[in-house]
C-alpha cells in the first residue's frame, strides 16, 4: 500500500504536468479528423442510439418481470456505455507505458502520469456521455435523487480503471503477451456481465461467474440508479471497493518488484 501511496503523491505533484498531457490524449484522438472535437463523443452516442433504435424502436423487443425495465434497448444502453467506457480506459492504460517508452528512457517523469493519463482522458469521453443518458432517463424516475450516486459511481470505475490499467501497463512492459489475452478477455467479458440480460437469468450456480468481472457491481449500480431512480445496494460499494483493494495490493507488489527494472523493459 505504501508503494501504491508514493505513487499517487507522485500524481498529485505533477499534477500541472498530467492536465497538460490528458488534453493532449484527448486531442490526439481526433487529431485530423473533419468533425474534430465531436468524433470521439460520436462514436459511442452513435452505438448506444443504435440499440435503442433496433431493439426500442424497430422490433419493439421487451423484456420479463425480472430485468429492471421492460424495454430492451433502454436496458442495452446502460450496461453497454459503462462497459465501452471500461474498456477503453483499460486499453489504451495497458499499453501506455510502452507507447511512452522512448520518453520514459529520456526523461526521469513517473511512470504512473501515462496510465493515468489514459483513463483520465477516457474519463473526458465518457463521463459527459453518461450525464446524457441520465438526463435523458430521467423522466421515467422524475429525475429521483438517487441520480447523484451516478457521481460515486462513475468516480469508482475511475479509480478501478486506474488501478488495473496500471497493473496491466506493467504486466505489458515485462510480457507482451498481457495485451492479446486482455484484449480478448475483454471481448467476452461484456458475455460475462449483467450488461446484456438481467443477472437472475444467468443459471444460479454459475452467478459467481459474473461477480468476478469487476465491472459487474458498477453495472448493477448504473441500472439500479438509470432504470429505478433508487440508490444502489450496499453490496454495489462493497464489492467495487473490494475488487479496488485486491487491485491496489496486487499493483503495490507489482510496483515494487518492477521498480528497477520497468524502463528497461521498455
């Protein structure tokens, strides 16, 4: 924990340093582009209004008593922009650290600043984007205050996404290979969440399946707070802040064994 500790204080100090390089990670994704600033919110509005358009609109699919809204695209929406939100900022954290090689060879900057940075400037994407849905989801639950846990949540998967794209980074940096099996892990791991059907549906003795995905407790809060307009069950916290510790001793023991070694494996 102690490792985990000097590094975020080494975050807060260089805290000028990291704003300037999350604008520049923000402005690189749409760097060229016709559209500018708007193409990196536009992509993700634009698969999330897919659903809502197939499922909602078109073939008007509906869904039992068990799932929290009757309405299969609404239910989409809400675990599918969490889990892309996820995935991005795990991605581009994991390889963070090798796409600044060079710089980290040259400069004596803190490792930690280039995954932050990355799930920081995911955060800018995504963030604003689930403020949308919720305002837009707020009139079937009057717009309940429980939509403030939203904050609390989206600030959770921030610290999650760092935490863990950080131990990737560094996993990446001594074996290439973390980025094939990651990639792939997480390109089943929205099968493996309540992000596409209701948890009660998932067959009773495999739900723990779905538990050790760690964004299945965050999509249980998004659905609770987007679909009910109630605040999310205690075992939401709980088991976001225990996948949180078990990442943070586990990236704490990575630190300091890769200590002396990271930059060379870059």
């Amino acid at each position: 924990m102690m490792s985990v500790a000097h590094e975020a204080t080494l975050v807060w100090r260089a805290r000028a340093l990291l704003r300037v390089l999350v604008g520049r990670e923000v402005a690189a994704r749409h760097a060229g582009t016709a559209l500018g600033v708007l193409w990196p919110y536009l992509q993700p509005l634009l698969s999330v209004a897919a659903y809502y358009l197939v499922f909602d609109i078109v073939f008007a699919f509906r869904m039992d008593s068990h799932a929290p809204t009757s309405r299969v695209g609404a239910y989409l929406i809400v675990g599918a922009l969490p889990w892309m939100a996820f995935c991005d900022a795990v991605t581009r954290s994991m390889v963070s650290l090798l796409e600044a090689g060079s710089i980290l060879q040259k400069n004596a900057l803190p490792p930690v600043l280039f995954p932050v940075r990355a799930v920081l400037g995911s955060a800018l994407i995504y963030a604003p984007l689930i403020a949308i849905v919720a305002v837009g989801y707020g009139p079937y639950h009057r717009f309940a205050p429980a939509l403030f846990g939203l904050v609390l949540l989206v600030m959770l998967q921030i610290v999650l996404c760092i935490v863990l794209g950080f131990l990737l980074a560094i996993f990446a940096a001594a074996l290439r290979d973390t980025i094939q099996v990651v990639t792939f892990l997480l390109t089943v791991g929205i099968y493996l969440s309540p992000a596409l059907f209701p948890i009660s549906l998932f067959p009773e003795r495999w739900q723990w399946v779905l538990w050790a995905n760690p964004m299945t407790s965050l999509m249980l809060g998004y659905q609770t707070v987007l679909l009910k307009g109630q605040w999310p069950a205690l075992e939401t916290w709980i088991v976001t802040l225990a996948w949180i510790g078990l990442l943070t001793v586990m990236l704490g023991s990575a630190i300091r064994r890769s200590r002396d070694q990271l930059v060379d494996w870059l």
